[in-house]
C-alpha cells in the first residue's frame, strides 16, 4: 500500500513539474492553457489541485488503515492541519511548510532512489564481470564453447547471475586442475633444465601463465618434456661412456680411478646411483677433458716407451744380449709396434713400467760406452774415403780427437753422435755425387797436362827418330797426344764454366785436395800463356840468328849454340809431382813458375815475388823451335779466367763429424 502510494505521489510530482516547465517555456502560448491572463492564477489552481488530491490521497489511505497504534503520513497530516488551524497560521506560513516537507521527502526518496541505482549498476557490473570471467576462462582453457553456459540473457539481472554462477565454478575447478598438470610439467622441465645446466639447489615453483591453460599449450609443454627427458638419457649414456673410458685409461696408465673422477664430479663415483649422476654441460665438458687429457698422456707414454724398447732391442742386439735376460722385458717389447687403442692391458704403461725400462736403457747405454769408440772410428773412415775419392781436404786427426772429446765427455749421446755421423756421410756422398761430372773432367784434363808434358819430353829427344825399339810406339802415342793436347783449351773452358756454376749453385768454392780449382786453371792458363810468348820470342830469335848466318863477313865454324843460354818454360800439370794414383797427394804444383810469374796458395791470393821454375828445362833453338809445332798456341781470344776478387774459403777442408761438407 505505501508503495501504491509513493507511486501515485510521484505521479502527481511529475504532472506538476511538467505543467511548471510549460509555463516558463519561451514559446508557450496562452491558447494551450486557459486564458493565460494572469500566471498566479494558474499556479493557485495547480496548487489547490495538489492539496485536493493530497488530501483525499491521505484520507484514503487513512480510510483504508484506520489508526490502529501505528503512526501514517495522513494521521501526521491532520495532526499538523489541526494545529495549525488552533495557532491561526496563515496560508503562507502553512504552504511554506508544506513545501518544505515536499522537499525533506523528495531527498528521501531520491537517497533511495539512488541506493537502489548504484545497486543496480552494482548487480550489472557483477553480471559484466562474470560473463568476461567466463569469456576468459574459456579462452584461457581453450573451450569454443560450453554446454553449461544459458544462451539467452533474459531475466533479471540476479536471475542471469544465478544462471551464469554453476558454469563459473565448474570452470575454476578445471582451471585450478589445469594448473596443476602445467605446474607439474613445469616443474620437471625445470628440474631437467637445471640438471643440464648444473644448477644444484631447490629452486621455486615455476610460475604458470594463466592466459594460456589450453590443451594444445600443455601438449607442448609434454613433447618438451619428452625431449628434455630423452636428452637426460642420451647425456647420462654419455656420461656412462666417458667414465667407462676414464677407468680403462686409468687402468692401463696406473692411476687411482676414483681419484681422478671425482675430481670432475663428486657424483660420479661408484656408490652415487646413475640417476644421480651429474649431466651437466659442464661435467661433459670436463669429463671430455680428462679423456682427452689420459688418451694423450696414453700416447706420450706409448710413443717414450716405444722409443725405450727399440733402444733396448738395438742395445740387446749390439751387446748380443741372451734370451734369458731379453724374457724378463717381455711384457715392454710387446708393444713395440702396437697402437693407442691396442694397448689394453692393465699397467701395460705405468709410471713404474716406463722408469724400469729407463733404467735398463742406462745400464746397456754404460756398457754401449766402450765400443762406442769402434763404432765411431769406423764411420769416421768411410766417412774419409768417400771425401778421399771426392778430392775433398779433410783434418782426419781432429775429427778423430773430436769424436774421442765427445764420447768421453758424455754431452752428446752415442746414438745421436752415430746419427749425425751417418748424417754426415750421406751428405758427403750427395757432395760427392755432385762433383763427380766435374771431377771426371779434371782427370781428363789432368791425363791431358801429362801427355802434353810428355809430348815436350818426346820433342826434345834428339834421338827421336832414330830406328830404336819402341820408336814407333813412342810416334803413335806422340800423335794421340798432339790431338789430346790440341783439346786442352776448349776442355778447361768447360771445366771453367761448370765449376762457376756448381760455386753459384753451391755458394762455396770448389776445391781440388784444398786448392780452388778455378785458381789452378787460372794459373794454368796464364802459363801456358807465357809460354806461347816464350816460344814467339824463340822463333823470332833463330830467324833473327839465320839472318846473321847469312852475311858474308860471318866466321865459318861453330857457333856456341844458344841453347845453353835461353830457357824455355815449362808448362806444369797438375801432376807435375808425378803422382798419378789420385789420391790427396794428387795436387797441381803451383809454384812452377819463371821470369816473375806469381804463385797461388790456398787463400787464392797470388805471390808477386819471383821465383825460379822447378822444372827449368834448357834446350836448344833447334829443339825449341822443332816443339813449337808439335802443340797449338792459345787463341788471342781464350780466357785467362783470372777472377779479380774471387772469394776463396781459407777453411775449406773437411774433417769427420761436424764438419761442413763442401
């Protein structure tokens, strides 16, 4: 009933405020409401009005409820009227009041009015934010759609939250289990994740995105997980495989293999489970290190021993060492000739092993000593032979006394002294071999000077032609030496040509029994230079004493001949010493000389004193000038082939060992 009444005093509140408002409007016209003549009429009828339909609106409700001990508006109304009328307030006063209690009762209802607004949007907001949960929850969990969700949205706002309500709650339900299944898979491939990475400690529960709790997103989670699981396997056969290596290498080096696995990981030893074993990054890392640390110590040891054991051999074979004492090592020599990986057998290369060898290795290296010697004077002698037949000069006393220096004095092993010995001796045999094509012609030429010096010989003969025995033989080898004499000139150019090159490829000089060879050709040429002038100053000479024997005031009778007089020169070979067996002693005399010639020594630096020749000669104008045509004079165009600052090595000469081959 109080509300009918509310409603039907607001219903008049309006029409009044209505009627108000069309008064005051600027476009009223007078027509639309009575005569318009005066407004305070108008306002006293609308307000009789109101107090008409005020008063009978009090009187039914008063009708209606008659006062039964309760306290209504229209009993306090007529109350009020009552009191006025008894105190005589005039109508002002009294509508004054009236307004006044309007008022205080419209603030009420508008209080409520508004209390019962904000409920409202309270109610909607709810209903808002349920259906944006419920919009949420189901794109965080990945559901199209929802068979518990109301379709239609009619209702009241509490009859559309009370149909939403049991689709919320089952839908938290499954988010909180959602949530657990990704905190579990979360959580495992954390776990694995700090295990690869070798984080030790509890770590904190990984934090779950909300947003995404779909199927599909936790299905990614599990093939990660699957992965992450079967990397953790692959990484423990690993680790298995590297610490199965690590104790066969200890094994067979001699070393503690707990010791040396622990130092990588504490948890890889025997007692930790294999679960429990570390599959770090790190570990692997390390544990890589320590195989490849124990294969390479495994090689070295391998590679020192193997050494030992072929020293032993040799030293066994060189002291002729029995069977018996050769047993005791067997278990050395049989890795001889074996590989890394074939080497298995426990302490096949221990420390211990290793230093037992060593010692027998010293103990057969004292004995070794003694015949040392032997050895070393043995190569030292082919060594000489071959630098003998290369016409090399060597010191044979100091390479000797060096090799007994050494020996004695232990700086240098006896090994690698017979190896730099048999060092030598193939670099003197690739010397050798390098200077036969030029050796070989120097015995030409050398076989050429003597048949020339003989030749000279064989023309001063008087008696030369006369029917003795062997004439003819001594005319036949006469005649094959003026051809071989006639090709002296061209064969010391060559000679020339290839020991230049052979210095410019060498960079040294090359020397015959330790004089430059170039020297000796040089000398030979100028000597057979002069010579040729000896023998022009001769011709010219008997023309000039023909001439004198033609004129008429010449005394017949004997003319001292001049033959007593004048000296011809010689030219000297290189065997002028009259050694022919090619050895050392074979060697060009070079200070042959006459009339101020100058000599070379073995610095290849000429002597300008003057010295008397060896093989003066004296012999008649006749003889000289019957040899004259028996040899060729030297072409005015031939090479002197004397070298103005040729460098010549005042050491080279050749010793044994650790003597440079030149």
């Amino acid at each position: 009933m109080h509300i009918a009444i509310t409603v039907i005093v607001l219903l008049l509140r309006c029409i009044l405020w209505n009627l108000v408002l069309a008064f005051n409007r600027p476009d009223y016209k007078v027509d639309e409401f009575g005569s318009g003549d005066d407004l305070k009429y108008k306002w006293f009828f609308l307000w009789i009005s109101w107090r008409v339909s005020l008063s009978q609106l009090m009187a039914g409700v008063d009708a209606e409820k008659p006062l039964t001990g309760q306290i209504t508006c229209g009993s306090l109304l007529q109350q009020l009227q009552q009191i006025w009328d008894e105190v005589g307030e005039s109508d002002e006063e009294r509508d004054k009041m009236l307004l006044q209690l309007e008022q205080e009762c419209l603030d009420v209802y508008k209080r409520k009015v508004d209390h019962a607004v904000k409920s409202r949007a309270l109610l909607l907001q709810t209903l808002a934010d349920a259906r944006v949960e419920l919009t949420n929850l189901l794109s965080a969990l990945g559901e199209k759609s929802y068979v518990g969700i109301p379709e239609k949205t009619s209702g009241s706002i509490k009859e559309q939250l009370a149909a939403i309500a049991p689709a919320l709650e089952k839908l938290w339900k499954q988010k909180d289990e959602r949530m657990k299944e990704f905190s579990d898979v979360q959580s495992q491939i954390q776990k694995i994740c700090a295990e690869i990475a070798g984080i030790s400690g509890q770590e904190d529960s990984p934090a779950v995105d909300e947003s995404d709790l779909s199927l599909k997103k936790l299905d990614e989670f599990h093939a990660q997980l699957q992965d992450l699981q079967k990397e953790k396997s692959q990484r423990l056969h690993k680790v298995l495989e590297f610490v199965s290596t690590v104790h066969d290498l200890c094994a067979v080096l001699g070393l503690d293999f707990l010791s040396t696995v622990t130092q990588v990981h504490p948890s890889l030893n025997d007692s930790a489970g294999v679960q429990s074993k570390s599959i770090s990054n790190d570990t692997l890392a390390r544990l890589s290190e320590t195989v490849s640390s124990l294969k390479e110590d495994k090689k070295q040891r391998l590679k020192k021993l193997q050494e030992l054991v072929t020293q032993l051999v040799d030293l066994w074979n060189l002291m002729d060492t029995p069977e018996e004492e050769r047993i005791l090592f067997d278990h050395v020599t049989c890795n001889i000739s074996a590989s890394v990986d074939e080497v298995i057998v426990p302490g096949a290369l221990a420390l211990e092993v290793i230093e037992q060898t060593e010692v027998e290795v010293d103990r057969l290296d004292q004995l070794k000593a003694s015949r040392m010697k032997e050895i070393a004077f043995k190569k030292q002698a082919e060594l000489e032979e071959i630098f003998a037949h290369a016409h090399v000069e060597i010191d044979t006393e100091a390479a000797r006394a060096k090799i007994l220096a050494l020996i004695d004095s232990g700086n240098l092993e006896p090994v690698e002294l017979l190896a730099d010995m048999d060092n030598q001796i193939v670099k003197a045999k690739e010397e050798a071999l390098s200077r036969k094509e030029i050796l070989d012609k120097v015995e030409k030429w050398m076989s050429a000077c003597e048949e020339e010096s003989w030749l000279e010989d064989y023309n001063r003969d008087e008696n030369r032609y006369n029917a003795s025995r062997g004439a003819h033989l001594n005319l036949k080898r006469a005649e094959k030496a003026r051809i071989l004499v006639n090709k002296i000139p061209a064969l010391v150019d060559t000679l020339v040509a290839k020991t230049r090159t052979w210095e410019q490829d060498h960079g040294i000089t090359f020397t015959y029994d330790g004089v430059p060879l170039l020297a000796m050709l040089d000398e030979y040429v100028m000597l057979r230079h002069d010579r040729e002038e000896e023998k022009k100053r001769l011709r010219d000479q008997k023309k000039f004493q023909e001439q004198l024997n033609k004129e008429p005031e010449t005394v017949i009778g004997s003319t001292p001949s001049p033959a007593r007089q004048l000296s011809t020169k010689k030219v000297v070979g290189p065997r002028a010493n009259g050694s022919t067996n090619g050895t050392t002693s074979r060697r060009l005399s070079l200070n042959a000389h006459q009339n101020g010639s100058r000599s070379i020594n073995r610095d290849g630096k000429r002597d300008s004193r003057p010295t008397a020749p060896v093989n003066y000669v004296a012999m008649s104008k006749e003889d000289a000038a019957s040899h004259i045509s028996a040899t060729e004079p030297v072409p005015s165009g031939a090479n002197t082939h004397v070298h103005k600052g040729q460098e010549i090595n005042p050491d080279n000469t050749y010793g044994g060992y650790c003597y440079n081959v030149h």
